[in-house]
C-alpha cells in the first residue's frame, strides 16, 4: 500500500500546479489564436476564444495578468464588431480584475482604467470617460506623481479632452489650465 500511496500523493500536491500551468497555457493560446482571428477579420471567433478561456477551470485559476489581458482582447473584438457596450462591460471587468487582486494604487490598475475610458470614450459616452479619467489623474497625484511625470500629464490632458467632449466646458477650461501648468 506504501508505494501506491507515494504517487498518489505527488499527485495530489502537483495538482494545483499543473492546473496553474494549464490555465496559463489556455490563456496564452486563446490570446494568440483570437488575435490571429481578429487578424483574418472574424472578430466573432476571437470573442468565443476569449470567453471560453475565461470561463475555462476552476474561479481563481487565471493569474490576474491573464485575467485581465483576456479582458482587454475581448474588449478589442468587441470594438472590431462594433459592440461598444460589450467592449465597455469587458474592460470593466478587466479594471475590477486588476484592482481585486493588485489594490488601487498599483500603475497596472491605473492603466485599466485608462483602457476603460478609451472604451467609454469610442462608445459616446464622454461623461464616463471624463469620470473615469478624472480618478485616474486623481489617483496619481494621490500617489505624489510629480508634474514632470509623463504618464500624469497625457492623462490629464485626456481627462480635459474627454470634459470637453461631454460639454462641460467650465470644467474642461480648469482642467486645460491645470494641465499647462503640469508642462
């Protein structure tokens, strides 16, 4: 019984770790062949990619990484078929993804963000956009980002465009001044 017991056992504690492994692998594959699809323009076949890798496995078996690139390339399939909504609603779960697992202040969940006001933005909806944008500079200052930093002064100057774009021009002129001051 001794030596059946000693496989069983290695088994048991690889387990996780091949499945780490082979969500991982499930991931990478559905981000290259939905890429490759979006590429042959079948958007379609590239969302059914990304959503079965998602929905593949055991809650928790994606790295939040791969989590949140599936996000992101769904989003972008979504867009390529003109499903705004759909792109909006994924990369809002790609930016809940990243800031569950890495906390708000993490740059990585800042880039969602930003990613997310993109989407709000191609979907019409500048109001979001300039609400998503607004916490992200906030955010950044929060962190003691200086004037000098890039990232801060090109989200700026994306969250006075996108006020603009919502007509809410008093608020927009502030932001445009608050920016050349950041340059």
């Amino acid at each position: 019984a001794a030596p059946l017991a000693r496989p069983l056992l290695l088994l048991l504690l690889l387990s996780p770790l091949t499945h780490a492994t082979t969500a991982t692998d499930v991931a990478e594959s559905a981000l290259a062949s939905g890429l490759a699809a979006l590429r042959e323009g079948r958007a379609a076949r590239a969302v059914a990619e990304y959503r079965q890798a998602l929905a593949s496995g055991p809650a928790g078996a994606l790295s939040h990484e791969n989590r949140s690139a599936l996000f992101d390339a769904l989003a972008e399939a979504y867009a390529a078929q003109g499903k705004e909504a759909e792109a909006v609603g994924a990369m809002e779960e790609a930016h809940e993804a990243l800031t569950a697992a890495l906390g708000a202040s993490d740059p990585r969940v800042g880039g969602a963000l930003s990613r997310l006001a993109d989407a709000h933005a191609a979907a019409g909806n500048h109001a979001a956009a300039a609400e998503a944008l607004g916490r992200l500079v906030q955010g950044m200052r929060a962190q003691g980002l200086g004037v000098m930093h890039p990232g801060l002064r090109g989200a700026a100057g994306k969250h006075a465009a996108a006020l603009a774009a919502a007509g809410r021009s008093k608020e927009a002129v502030r932001a445009y001044r608050t920016l050349l001051e950041l340059v």
